[in-house]
C-alpha cells in the first residue's frame, strides 16, 4: 500500500524542527542556527520513498509575537495546519514543558487531524527525566503518538517515519521522485546567505536583515552559477557592522556562503553580495511585502 500525505512541524523558536527536517530528508533543506526565528518561511520537504512520499513543511517558530514580521512568520505557522493530514509538535526534553508550548497547544485545540508529540534533544538528558514531562503532555492532549528523538544524533527518527507512515492516508506520489523540495534555487541561496549572517553577527544584526538574489545565471556547460544577492538591513550603524572594517565581515559572510551553495548546487558558484537600508523594513507592510511576508 503506497501512502503519501503532508506533515507539518510545529512548534516554539529554537526547538529543531529545521534539524529535523534535514535529518528526515537527509539533505539541508532549512537553514538552522543557535538564535530562535531562524526559520522566517515555510520550508517543503520531500521524503521519497518505495512505499510512501510524504511532504514536509517546517513552519517558523510560534510565539507571542509583537512586530509586523514576527506575526507574518506567526501567520505562516498556523496557516499549515488546515492544510496537512499529521502535525508534529516539537518540544525540548532538556528543557520540560514551556509556556509557549500551552500557547501553541492553544491553537491546536481546532486542529482535525491527528497530532504527534515529539520530544526532540534526548540526548541532553537521562531517560528516567522523560517521564515526568511525557506525563504532563498527556494530561494537556489525547496526542496520537508520543515519539522521543535526537534530530541532532538520529535516535529515533527511523522510529517516527514508521509511525508517520502509519497515520499517513493511501495515496499517489504528489512530487517527482528525484525532487526533495519545491523551493527554488534563487530561495535556497538567499537562506544560505542568512544563515551566515545569523551564524556570524549578534544583537539586532540577525533578525534585521532580509536577503534577496538579484541574478541566479547558471552556466550548465561549464557547471558554473553566477549570483549577485543584495542583505537589506534597517540602519546605517548595521550595514557599517554587516560590512565590518575593509570589508572583512561580509567578506566572510560571503566565503562561508559560496562554500555552502557549492556543496548544494554540486558547481562552482560566483557570489557577489550588496547591503543596502531601508529604514525600519520590519515594520513596513509594502517592504515585508516585497521581501515575501505576508503582512
């Protein structure tokens, strides 16, 4: 019996449903970082496989937004539920039940279709500690599936693929078998430029910019892309900061971005990056617009 279906993963900022995701589809597909909101949009990926494809959207972190942006990403998140047949809810087992986890249980409480508890980063605790927290999730919701795992280390993912499969409804295949997302390349460079910025700058840095790819020209014959890619940040003091004294900073951003998109791409890849100001674009619906959120 073939199966296919769509699993959406919720859950607080910084919980690892990006490194989840990248462990299930076995390619890195969503950028990951130590800061929380790394994941501003929704990201699809897709796992082949000879009984099933199953599609997975890895949603932006929910919480108690308060910026124009914050309540786009917020608005990405819950809007994935209404459109999938499993969510996995992601929490931390080193750090017990959260506030914010009853926030998105909130939501949830709408939510039709089944719903599996996921505690993710088990390999930060002792196993008796476990139960106390897999108790307290009970007394919060009838989750179809309680499932323990290390996205970081892989214990426990085969285990739920398996019980994925099994909530899963018979289906066809929805997506060619050698495709493992429907993101675009030109998104793909851009996120890999940001999670370069989140990785090396701190404070406000991060979570001011916004990447946009200007030109993605690929020469098949001497498998070789040209990309021109422009980091809009919200003051002139973070483009100085961005920039970095002669340069070094972005210089850095860009080396480090190059390497990544050619073990992505499998090609030699040409960056060249641009930063510019728009004065408080985080704030601004015509900008958040233009960058792809949806005010």
């Amino acid at each position: 019996m073939f199966k296919s279906g769509f699993i959406a993963l919720a859950g607080r900022p910084n919980v690892g449903k990006s490194t989840l995701l990248n462990a299930i589809v076995g390619e890195k597909l969503a950028i990951t970082s130590r800061k929380p909101q790394t994941t501003r949009n929704r990201i699809t990926g897709i796992l082949n496989r000879d009984d099933g494809q199953f599609i997975f959207l890895d949603t932006p972190g929910i919480h108690d937004a308060r910026t124009p942006l914050n309540r786009s990403m917020v608005k990405a998140a819950v809007s994935a539920f209404g459109e999938v047949d499993l969510i996995l809810l992601l929490v931390e087992a080193d750090r017990g039940y959260d506030p914010g986890d009853g926030l998105i249980l909130d939501r949830l409480q709408a939510v039709a279709v089944p719903v599996f508890l996921v505690i993710n980063k088990i390999d930060l605790v002792e196993k008796p500690k476990l139960l106390p927290l897999i108790d307290r999730f009970r007394g919060l919701r009838d989750f179809r599936e309680i499932v323990p795992v290390s996205a970081a280390t892989g214990d426990g993912v085969g285990l739920l693929l398996e019980r994925i499969r099994d909530a899963m409804p018979e289906g066809p295949k929805l997506f060619p078998d050698d495709l493992f997302t429907d993101q675009s390349e030109r998104f793909i460079a851009a996120e890999i430029v940001r999670e370069k910025i989140l990785q090396l700058t701190h404070r406000e840095i991060p979570y001011a910019a916004a990447v946009t790819v200007d030109s993605f020209k690929e020469d098949e014959e001497k498998n070789r892309i040209r990309i021109t890619a422009t980091i809009t940040v919200e003051k002139d003091s973070q483009k100085g900061i961005l920039i970095g004294r002669g340069g070094r900073m972005l210089k850095e951003i860009g080396t480090q971005a190059r390497l990544e998109m050619e073990r992505f791409f499998a090609a030699k890849v040409f960056l060249e990056l641009f930063v510019r100001v728009r004065k408080d674009w985080t704030k601004d619906p015509r900008w958040l617009k233009e960058f792809g959120y949806d005010a």
